[in-house]
C-alpha cells in the first residue's frame, strides 16, 4: 500500500506538472504535504529539505551570483565580446560561448543569462544583426557551461546531495568536470557552425539607434486629454494626433463609454482617454507635450507632487515577466504595482497581439515586457529581483565597479576552497555570502531579492518524496521492474534508455524534479545490475539539464524567449539535433571515463 501511496502521489505530481494549474514551487509542498498526511514520511523528514545542504548551498550560489552581478563583475567583459566576436555568426556565437560557458560553470546560469541579455542587446545594434541569431545560443551555451562543474546549475547540486543520502557521497568540486567539457566543446561547435541556418532573423536592425534598440517595438499604452488642453473639442482626425506622434488609437474612453472604430470624426473630450498603440521613440514625445498625458504617469505625477517629491532623477525601463514571475496571471492594479516597486506602468508590449483592454485590466503573461518609469534606484532595485527581469540598462548601470575585484575574489575563495576540499561546498559558499554583506558587494536587504525561492520551495518540498520513494520500496519495486525489461540490453544501450527518459521528463516537468525520481532509481537499477551506480547517476544530472526543446523545460530558455521574438517551434528546430546529438555521445563518453 505504501508504494501504491508514493507512486500514486508521484502521478499526480507529474501530472501537476504538466498541466501548470499551479507553480512548480507550489506543487512541491502540495506533495511534501500529503506525503505527510499518508504517513509515508514524518512531519520531521517532510520539512528536511529547508535544512538540507543541497538546498542551503543553491541559496547561497543565488546570493554569490547576485553580488557578481551586482558589481558588474560580468560586464565588464562586454568589451571583449564587442572586440572579438566579428561580423560571421559563426565567430559571434564561438566567441559567446567562450566567455558565457567558463562563467556559468561557477556562477547560476539564469544570472549569467540575465546579465547578458542587454549586453547582446547592444552588441546586436552595433552589428546590425537580428538579436534572435544569438539569444537561442547564449541560453544553450549557459546550459552547457553549467555541466562543467557541480556548482554550475542548482540540480547538479541537488543530485551531490541525492547522491550522499544514498551513500555514494557528494559529489567533489569538478567530480565530472572532463565529461562536461568534452559536451560543452561538442554543443559550441554545433550552435557555431550548425545552428545559425536554423535560427530565426526576426528582430530586424536598422539605422535608426531607436530601432535597434527595442525603440520601435509596439506598445500598448492609455494617454489622457487633460482638462485645457488645446484639443477639447476637436475630432480625432483634426487634431492630427495620428500624425503628430505616429499611433494607432484603438479605443477613446469618455464619461465611461468605450468608442470603437471608425474614430477619425470622434470629438475629443476633458478627461478623455486613448487607448493607442505605438513605439517607445513617440511614446517619449508624449511626455513632453502639454495637450496630452500618460495616463499611468499623470496620476503618479499627482502622487510624486502630493508627497513634494521631484522627478528629476527618474528614467524608464523595460522589464520583462519571465516564467516563474508571481506577477503572472494579476493586472497591475491587483499587484498594485506603483506602490510596490516605486515605478509606473507607461505601456505593456506582448508580442504581436493587440489587445484592447485597459492598461489596468489587462492580466500579465509570461513573455510580457513593460515601459516602466520611476527613480533611478529603484529601477536599478530590479536588477536582483526575480518577478521582473531588467532588460534595458542604458542610463541605469550604476554597479558597484569598485567592488568588483573584491567579488571575483570571494567566488575565487569559495571555489578554490571547495575543489581543494578545504571545506565543505556548503560552508565556504556561506562564508562567502557573509564575506559578500561585510566587504559592501551586496547589501543585507539585497540577499532576500537575490534568492530564486521558488527554486528553494522546489528543493525543499521534493527531497521528502525522494526520502518516501526509498522508504516505501518504490524505487526499489521501480527498479526491479527496469531490470526485467533491460537484463537482456548492454549496458551502452540501457544508459542511453535512461539518457532518453530522463530527456524526455525534464522537458515535461523541472529539470530538479526529474533528478529527484530518477536518479535514485537509476542507482538501484546499476546495483541490481551490478553496474557502476555513478555511471548511471551521471546519465541522469547530464540528460536532466539537456533541455533545449522548449522554451518553458529551462529557465534561461523561458528568460530569451520573449525578448528573442522566438516561437515555440524555433527551440524544437534548433534544440531537436542538438539533443539528439548529447544522446549519442554522453553515454559513451561516461563509460569511457567512470566505467561501466
């Protein structure tokens, strides 16, 4: 009954997964909970994965990786990539992924991919090229480069914990650093010579600055007639409105009665509201004329004068809403966005759909990208926070730089300390976060920000399933049945099973998930076997983070999705030989190295 019970939660989990009715952080504690309630495992051993070391370490990696960014550690390499990357994509896409893949093998590989994504905005407008040729490779070469060391991605991490808890031990510092080389080697080569026919070209660049840099993407914004203005009274068309400012009105609001078109004979009255679509270049103009407001801005200009506040220091923003935003699913007036981040909503951009729904009204997707204004300081506050990624950072770049020196070295530290086996990977990374606060890298209410907790709330409520599934006897029943259909398969082909499930599973659910369920099971399937159980725990982590299908089985291929102007079926194009190309030469290489 007791296997019944963990594998039937284990469906619903998958099944859970799957169909996102609920986030995956939020699914993990459904899961701790009612393993729980069954008596499959204590209240005890259902909240142990908030004090695993697996767990504490992926918090403090968030935090190290928060204070290189936030010194500008990684920027400041954009020279280097401005110098050498050429006019070929091959050269571009080799010389990406020569700096992003070292960096992502020590540092989370989402910050790295969140840093880089304005610095390959600007590259792209100095080159003249379409941003979408490069944004598919940085993610997958960030993918790569994480599976060059064990700190490199939170689930290798989790899989060094999995691993001791079935007494094989943690894993050391570079315990699979050869293999993930030899893939990161293989992956670059095939993204700088075979990729780049299979990538789109859908962000154009031209001479206009403005265009190439987000300037003309469409925005869908409200603007107000204010009470005196020049243009009561006058129709839409004679005020030239069209013409003046080069938009789109799509809808006027007045006295609560919604005009749709035609509108071009409409008069124009006090307190009006334009429901218009444009770009940022004319969406700025507006700001500075007299007839007409920014909606959003005019009430917080209300606000900034009420509290005798100046908007002298203020700048505007884009921001995008990535995957595992909380934000997804409200309207800014639920979220109550103004108060919270001291920043108004001036427009929202969301693909090539045109929706006629009030700013205020409409619900947040993933992939959205808003205009945001406000000070300074809290714009550069985004940098670190995980609902909304910054992705214009003109005007905004005040790092740290003095620090940065001192924050390569505390990584350094860590790092060294932990290949060397000095200390624990758990210890050194905290006293490197402590080391963050004193020496001014990171301030203490920045390290709260800096910390992925859906990523952490994963962690801790799936380490009680797999503490349930060995309890219970499932991955044990699980395993002996694997064996029955594989007893009679070499051990290249039932590696290159597991390759292929494991494959299969992370692009359905997280990638953290996956190694939670099969990673145990993949070791009692060696020992039934007797074969090497890290050989088949190898295939597991590398095969769980071989995720270039789609957009939603990673987080850094959900983070270029948007601002790539990417389809679902541009991953699957790409992403599908390269897959298929790790699933040929990971097995071999393994036993090659670890044995079989």
């Amino acid at each position: 009954m007791a296997i019944v019970l963990t594998l039937g939660i284990v469906v619903l989990a998958l099944f859970l997964f799957v169909v996102e009715w609920f986030p995956s952080d939020i699914v993990a504690i459904i899961v701790a909970l009612l393993l729980t309630i069954f008596g499959l495992v204590t209240p005890e051993e259902s909240i142990s994965g908030f004090s695993n070391s697996a767990t504490i370490t992926v918090m403090a990696m968030f935090i190290l990786s928060a204070a290189i960014a936030r010194t500008g550690a990684i920027s400041i390499i954009s020279d280097f990539l401005l110098k050498w990357g050429g006019k070929r994509p091959e050269s571009q896409i080799l010389t990406l992924g020569i700096i992003v893949g070292p960096i992502t093998a020590f540092i989370n590989n989402t910050a790295v991919v969140a840093v880089f994504l304005p610095i390959i905005e600007e590259w792209c407008s100095q080159q003249k090229v379409s941003v979408s040729k490069l944004l598919i490779p940085l993610s997958y070469a960030a993918i790569l480069g994480g599976m060059i060391t064990v700190i490199g991605t939170s689930t290798n991490v989790l899989a060094s914990g999995l691993s001791e808890q079935l007494g094989y031990g943690t894993f050391s510092l570079f315990q699979f650093t050869q293999l993930g080389l030899i893939t990161f080697i293989i992956g670059l080569i095939y993204l700088a010579f075979l990729a780049p026919p299979l990538l789109p070209s859908r962000r154009k660049c031209s001479d206009n600055l403005l265009n190439e840099n987000y300037g003309l993407k469409d925005y869908m914004s409200e603007i107000l007639i204010p009470p005196g203005s020049n243009l009561v009274g006058k129709t839409l068309d004679s005020s030239r409105l069209y013409h003046k400012f080069n938009m789109d009105v799509l809808e006027i609001i007045a006295n609560n009665t919604r005009f749709h078109q035609p509108l071009y004979d409409k008069k124009l009255q006090a307190c009006s509201v334009l429901l218009v679509k444009t770009n940022q270049e004319d969406l700025l103009k507006i700001k500075e004329e007299e007839d007409i407001e920014i909606l959003s801005e005019f009430y917080a200009k209300k606000k900034f004068l009420q509290a005798q506040r100046t908007l002298e220091n203020e700048g505007v923003a884009e921001v995008l809403i990535p995957s595992n935003s909380n934000l997804i699913g409200s309207t800014v007036k639920e979220i109550r966005f103004r108060k919270r981040y001291n920043l108004t909503v001036l427009a929202v951009h969301r693909g090539q759909a045109i929706t006629q729904k009030r700013l205020s009204d409409i619900r947040l997707k993933f992939g959205d990208v808003l205009l945001v204004q406000g000070p300074k300081e809290s714009l550069l506050g985004l940098q670190i926070n995980r609902n909304l990624l910054l992705l214009t950072q003109r005007d905004l770049e005040a790092f740290r730089r003095d620090k940065a020196a001192i924050a390569i070295g505390i990584c350094l530290g860590v790092v060294v300390s932990a290949a060397f086996n000095w200390l624990p990977i758990l210890i050194s990374s905290l006293i490197g976060v402590v080391l963050m606060v004193l020496t001014g890298c990171l301030k203490p209410r920045e390290i709260y920000d800096a910390v992925r907790w859906d990523i952490i709330f994963l962690l801790a409520g799936l380490i009680p399933l797999g503490i349930a599934m060995e309890k219970s006897g499932a991955t044990y029943w699980l395993a002996t049945h694997l064996v029955t259909v594989a007893q009679h398969l070499s051990g290249y082909w039932i590696l290159t099973f597991f390759f292929i499930l494991t494959s299969v599973f992370t692009e359905m659910i997280s990638n953290n998930a996956t190694v939670v369920l099969l990673l145990p099971v993949a070791a009692n399937v060696a020992e039934t076997l007797n074969l090497n159980p890290m050989a088949f725990m190898l295939t597991v982590i590398f095969a769980s983070s071989n995720s270039f299908i789609t957009p939603i089985g990673y987080q850094t291929n959900t983070m270029v999705y948007g601002p790539g102007g990417y389809k679902f079926t541009d991953f699957m194009r790409v992403g599908i030989p390269l897959n298929l190309l790790m699933t040929v030469i990971v097995p071999p290489l393994i036993i090659l190295f670890y044995g079989l």
